[in-house]
C-alpha cells in the first residue's frame, strides 16, 4: 500500500559546513531544528556530495528520514530505496585501464554505499588531510573528530571487486598532464566532474555517473513524495550545492559560502555554530 503524504515543507540540508561543523560536530540548535521540523510535519533531507557508508556517525544518530547521498547517485527515504545509481563496470574497467591504476602514482579511491576502497597514495593524502584539519583543535575536539568518522584509513584497494563492489562515486589525485587526460575521459564516457579542486600541487576530481546531481536527485525525491519543488527550502555553503539551489523554491546560502553560490541564494543565514539552520528556520516561521 502506497504511503499518503500529507506535508508542509521539505527541508534540505547539506552536511559539511551546513548542518555539522567538522571540528564540533552537529550542534545541538541543528537537532533541536530537525526534532521541531518533525514534530510540526515537515519532512527534513540531508543531500551530501558524501556517499553513504561516509555520512558521520553524529548525523546517522539523527535518523534524518530521507537521505541524497553521493552527490544524487542514492535516495533513501525512510527504508525505500528511491535510486541507486552507481558507474557502470565497463567504465570502471576502462578507467583502470586508461590510467594504469595498477602501475603507478595517482592516487584514488573509489567509494561504495558502504566502505572506501583507496590505494596507498590517496590514504597518504587522506592522513594529511586529517592532519591538517585537526592541527589546532583542543584533545576533546579531537576526540570527537574521530569518534564520528566512519572513513576507514587504510591502504585496502587489494579488497576492492570490480565485478561485485558498486561504485557511486571515484576520487582522484593527478598532476596536470593525467587531469586533461581525464576531461577527455569523462568526455567520452557515461561520467562527469561532481566536484573539482586543488590539493597543494595536485587536481583533485570526484566523479559520478552523468545524470546524478544533488537538483535532479531533489526533483525525484519531491515527485516520490508528491510535494511541490515550491515547498522546498535548502541550505547549503558550497560549490556542489549550486545545482541544489538552482531547483528549490527557497535556497539559504551559510555565513561564508562562496559568492557562486550566495549570488544565486534567495537568503542567507549565520555559519553552522552559530546556529545558522535554527535562527533561519525561526526567522521564517518554520518552527
């Protein structure tokens, strides 16, 4: 029997710099927005460029009904799986092939609904990231950096199955020359760029299969649930949110958001720790 849907508002919310601060975590104004938004009938969505098996644990304890993950490739709602689209094997295939995965440098990492398979080099990178994020925070921040994150660390691309691990989305580390490479790659196969950007010296990529983004992912989980795209409401402080807010009725761009994306918002609200989500929700008459 198909569920009936009687509901005011969606509420989207992205996850990094948005709803959880990496150093605090979730602040308790955010899930004091997220219980009131239930209890006043909306339906609350978080919409992350993370796949699933990377969602911290201080967000999956929130039991946020409806869930985009890997950029659009996954929609969850409650426990119907709305779409799962992950890059085909040929492609994954050939992309091991084009680039020599196998025989050289680059670092990579594929991601799958549950685990990150990465190869010695992307782990180098991911410890030196995590170093550098957590360079001046205080023992007790620390401790809950680490306590909520669900990435394993480990040199473990021996585990990866082509034929059996679906792939929603591969990162990838290159220098200029294998970057141009790549366009030409995504050009010419069923992938594109999610997401793009530097890391010291080197490109970095997050692909997913073409058709998958956060706005068409909002579009499909509006008509599942037969609510309007005019009573959708975003927050988001990103790059890869554009097209997120490009579909919403109401898009609120966080204290700090690049001008791509707060040129485009329809509002703006304080940074996550200045309890952003809460005091905007408020200010609206949401809760």
């Amino acid at each position: 029997m198909k569920e009936e849907f009687n509901l005011k508002k969606l509420i989207i919310l992205d996850i990094d710099g948005t709803l959880r601060d990496f150093a605090y975590g979730v602040p308790n104004s955010a899930i004091k927005a997220v219980n009131m938004c239930r209890e006043r009938g909306h339906i609350v969505c978080i919409c992350t460029g993370r796949s699933q098996g990377t969602i911290p644990k201080d967000v999956m304890d929130m039991n946020i009904e409806a869930i985009i993950s890997g950029g659009g490739c996954y929609i969850k709602y409650r426990n119907n799986i709305i779409k799962d689209e992950y890059i085909d094997v040929d492609i994954l295939k050939k992309f091991y092939e084009t680039f020599k995965l196998k025989n050289n440098n680059i670092a990579f990492a594929f991601e799958s609904i549950e685990k990150v398979f990465m190869n010695n080099s992307a782990y180098e990178i991911f410890m030196d990231m995590n170093r550098e994020k957590i360079a001046f925070l205080n023992d007790k921040q620390k401790e809950h950096f680490f306590k909520n994150e669900k990435i394993v660390y480990e040199d473990n691309i021996r585990d990866f199955n082509i034929e059996k691990d679906n792939i929603h989305k591969i990162c990838i580390w290159s220098d200029y020359k294998m970057n141009k490479k790549l366009d030409f790659f995504i050009k010419e196969n069923n992938i594109y760029k999610s997401q793009s950007g530097m890391w010291h010296e080197n490109f970095y990529n997050e692909i997913i299969k073409k058709g998958s983004n956060k706005g068409d992912a909002i579009k499909t989980l509006c008509k599942y649930l037969k609510i309007d795209l005019k009573d959708t409401i975003a927050f988001g402080d990103g790059y890869n949110d554009i097209d997120m807010f490009n579909v919403c009725e109401t898009s609120i761009a966080m204290e700090g958001s690049p001008l791509a994306l707060s040129n485009i918002s329809t509002g703006m609200c304080e940074s996550v720790m200045e309890d952003g989500i809460y005091n905007e929700l408020s200010r609206r008459n949401i809760i």
